[in-house]
C-alpha cells in the first residue's frame, strides 16, 4: 500500500514540476527562436506554452486513469459506514 502511495505522489510530483516549469521554458524558447519573425510573437509563443500545459494535463489524467483500480475493504468492520456502491437503500 505505501508503495503505491508513493508512486501517486512521485507522479502527481512530476506533473506538478512539469506544469511549473515546461510552459514557462516553451514560451521563452519559442518567443526567441522559433517565432522572432512573427507580427505577434507572444501571441504565437502563448500558443506553445497553452500547447504543453495541455499535454502535461492529458498526461496525468490518463495515467491517472490508467492506474488499478482497488476494491475497497472495509477491513471487516460491519459497524462502518456504507459509502458508494456498498451503501444500502433504507427507505
């Protein structure tokens, strides 16, 4: 369990420095080298950065969707509370 733990927040980790730096690092590279030429260069250059902010998301939402799925146990204790689909109708 903990391994899995860790590897949840080693990728929300990862997503989190890529958000914070590879839209910042696209726009700049692309501003001075990829569109210098442009009537609007930012605009272009915010484009890119819009582009990989995207990317990254996408990125985490399927791997995030990719992971397994676990059944929740709810440890044999049959005074707990029912949530989801354990919960029963009592009306």
């Amino acid at each position: 369990m903990h391994e899995q733990n860790r590897e949840v927040a080693t990728k929300l980790g990862t997503a989190t420095l890529l958000m914070f730096t590879l839209p910042i690092m696209s726009f700049y590279v692309s501003l001075h080298s990829i569109f210098p030429n442009k009537d609007d260069p930012t605009m272009w250059a915010g484009g890119v950065a819009v582009f990989f902010t995207n990317v990254i998301i996408a990125g985490y939402v399927i791997s995030a969707f990719s992971e397994k799925n676990e059944d929740v146990d709810c440890g044999g204790d049959e005074a707990g509370p029912r949530v989801s689909s354990f919960k029963q109708r009592t009306d």
